[in-house]
C-alpha cells in the first residue's frame, strides 16, 4: 500500500493531467509557461512537481487569464473518481451516498484540500452540500465553484449513474449567469438557479441510502484505513507555510494581513495557525518578514521607488527599520542591493 504522501502527489499529477487535456484540446489559448513559472516550476518539471496547493493557484491564475468561460466545467468533467488513488477507491466501494460522504465529508479537512470547504445539510426533500466560498476575486471565485460543481457531479455520477438523468437535483450559484450558462443546462439535469444566496448543490433524500452497484466492503476496509491515513495528512497543512506566504503576497498591501486576518482566511483559530507554522519550524512573524524582503526585492529591481516609499509599502513606520531588516536579510543595505543588480545587469 503506497503512503499518505506518495497518494496525495498521485491525485495531484492526475488532475493536473487532466488540465492539460483541456487546455491542449482548445485552441488559440496562450503557453501555458508563464502560469507555470508563477508557481516557481518549468513546463518540463510541472507534472512530476505538481501539489494540490499548486494546482489550485494553476486554476485561480487561469481563472484571471481566460475571464469567462466554460474552462472550468468542462474541466471538472474531464475528472474521475479513481484519480483519487486509494481514496476514490474507498469512496467507489462504500455502502451508499451517505457511507460515501461520511468518508469524504466527515474529515476535518474534507475530501481534498480544496479551497472551497464543504458542509452535508438537509433540508426537507433533498440533501444539501453548501459551499462556503474562498475570499478571492469574483473570477477566481466563480472558477473554483464550476470546477467543484462539475467535478462533484461528475463523481456523483459514477458512483450512481442513475443520478445523470434526475430532474430532481438544484444546483444553486450565487453569481449572475454567465455567457456560457448553456453548459449547466447541458451537463446537470434539474433546476440551476444563479443570482441564488449561496453555492449550493441539492439531491433528493431518496439517493442518500441507495446502494452503490460498485459496493464493496472488503475493499472499502482496506482503502478507508490508508485513506484515512491520506486524508489526516491534508490536516497536518504540509503546504501551510507555502499557501501563507502565497496568501500574503496575493493580498500586498498596507499594512500586510495580520495573524487573525491570515487564520480567518484559512478558517483556522489564530493559535492553531501559529502552531501548525511551529510544526514548520516557522512562527507568523517570521513568515511575513520573507514576505516583506521578496517583496522588497521585487520593489529594489523592478521600481524607481525610493527606500521611503518602499518603507512605507512594507508596512515599515521607518526606513531605518526597514534598512535593518533588509541588511540582516540579504547581507547587504538595500541601495547595494539595487546597486549591485543594476551592475550584474550591465555586464
């Protein structure tokens, strides 16, 4: 049995494969080289360097890039359960829909380290997942929600084939309809109602306990144990430090969030935050004061800004303060910093 890490690359490569199909299968769309490098990766290294973390930034970048479209629907449909390791076997091989989402649902972290976090409710005739949308951009944020809803529904689907043809289900968006509306109609039967109060996908009550014709208990023993395995690691945050520091750069501004501001964004107590950070052998200090000096870097190359200005967008109340932490950072003031660059430039 492969380990928790080793399970969490092998979905991540997978859905970014499956990224690859459709932006390759469109034509006219840009390289996709310049997205790649804002994730500090080359288009040769990308698949075997790819993470969930990663891969949602890829989504949230090309959301920015491609405005509206139907990317991001067609995108999830191009998914499939088993690109999920071991975990969509355990969620193939469970009793019913209901055994199935307390497999996925019931884990502190959900399913995947999705930046949409999900919610099982019911309300009178249907069972209810509710999406509790990330504070990104409207594009951004309506992207990740078509990518959810389809793949989601795709998943569904296998699962219970009957589900594809039932008029029953609502999907709920609480964005206008877009110009690609068409493709809702065209992938989910039912009722889809934009401009809704929140993202919602209903299901009639009736599909929670009918079995799954792929139930397969001896099975779903042995993928839920490693599964579980796999699913608590999304717990532990490996990526934290990387999606804070991407969360803090995304958000540059004075002043730069704070603590509680950050653990809000992830949904976390602040303390919990800076304790999973010490697991890093990191604190929250510390992680914004990488940010202050990447971006320093980025304002000493790429600006005429003078030391004040570049003070004061840090968030520094003084440019000495600022000269400090610049000179302990690279070893060097910043007006060497700029003047050393400048030379390297010229030769």
């Amino acid at each position: 049995m492969p380990d928790q890490q080793s399970e969490i690359d092998y979905a991540a490569r997978q859905l970014y494969q499956r990224f690859l199909e459709e932006w390759q299968a469109r034509r006219g769309l840009p390289p996709l080289a310049p997205l790649l490098a804002g994730l500090g990766v080359e288009p040769a290294e990308a698949a075997a360097a790819m993470t969930f973390a990663r891969y949602y930034r890829l989504l949230r970048q090309t959301a920015g890039l491609l405005g509206a479209s139907d990317f991001f629907l067609r995108l999830g449909q191009r998914y499939n359960l088993f690109d999920l390791g071991v975990i969509g076997y355990a969620l193939i091989s469970a009793a019913n829909l209901r055994r199935s989402w307390d497999i996925s649902l019931g884990q502190p972290s959900s399913l995947l380290p999705h930046p949409i976090h999900v919610a099982r409710e019911e309300h009178g005739e249907h069972l209810v997942l509710a999406l509790a949308l990330p504070p990104f951009s409207p594009p951004e944020a309506q992207a990740l929600t078509e990518e959810w809803f389809s793949s989601t529904w795709r998943w569904l689907c296998q699962r219970l084939p009957e589900l594809a043809d039932c008029a029953g289900m609502q999907v709920h968006l609480p964005y206008p309809a877009p110009a690609h509306a068409a493709v809702y109609a065209e992938l989910f039967p039912g009722r889809v109602e934009f401009a809704a109060p929140r993202a919602e996908l209903r299901i009639p009550r009736e599909f929670h306990d009918r079995p799954f014709s792929t139930s397969n208990p001896s099975v779903l023993r042995l993928c839920q144990a490693q599964g579980a395995v796999t699913l608590a690691s999304f717990e532990s945050g490996e990526a934290l430090p990387d999606d804070l520091r991407f969360y803090l750069l995304q958000n540059a501004r004075v002043p730069l969030p704070d603590l509680e501001q950050a653990a809000a964004h992830f949904r976390l107590p602040p303390h919990t935050l800076q304790r999973r950070l010490r697991a890093h052998g990191l604190t929250f200090k510390s992680v914004v004061y990488e940010v202050r000096m990447a971006l320093a870097e980025r304002y000493l190359l790429a600006s005429r800004l003078s030391l004040q200005e570049i003070a004061f967008l840090l968030g520094y109340e003084h440019v000495t303060s600022f000269h400090r932490a610049f000179l302990r950072h690279a070893g060097t003031t910043p007006e060497g910093f700029r003047q050393q660059r400048a030379r390297s430039s010229q030769e």
